[in-house]
C-alpha cells in the first residue's frame, strides 16, 4: 500500500519500471543516485526515496519529510492480483 493505494511495482535490471495500480500502469525507469532510489514517471515525474530492506519488508522514505511507506518485496514478474 502506499497510502491507501494497493499497487504492485516491477523493477528490471536494465533499468525499466512498472507501478501498477486498479486505475491503470505507469512506466518509467529507475536509477541509484547519491545513495537514493530515483525513478522518472512518464505520468509524474521523477521521485526519490531513501530505501531499507529487512527481510521482505522494503520501507521507502520520502528526504524531505520522514514519510514512510512499507511495502512487501516478491520475486519474479507476474500479474497483478487486486482483492
């Protein structure tokens, strides 16, 4: 969930990236930078987010305000399912 959003992401190793949400998909593209997980929206923009792993659990906090959003980390690519 981010907020109240289910959405699902895919990352490839070349670089590509996929959100994808009850409304729809947005594709963009992913990239490190300055330690910091970057993507670039075609839809929004590029956002940038501090990341920790623990276990399967990935937390994405926002720099410029401390929010943070927990999300569950699945292997593979596969299509989403929303309940």
């Amino acid at each position: 969930m981010w907020g109240q959003t289910e959405y699902y992401s895919f990352f490839a190793a070349g670089g590509a990236t996929d959100y994808t949400t009850k409304r729809g998909t947005d594709r963009g593209r992913w990239r490190a930078a300055h330690d910091r997980y970057c993507s670039q929206w075609q839809m929004s923009g590029e956002s940038c987010y501090d990341i920790y792993r623990d276990g399967d659990r990935i937390i994405w906090v926002v720099p410029s305000s401390g929010a943070r959003y927990d999300s569950r980390l699945l292997s593979g690519q596969s299509t989403p399912v929303f309940q």
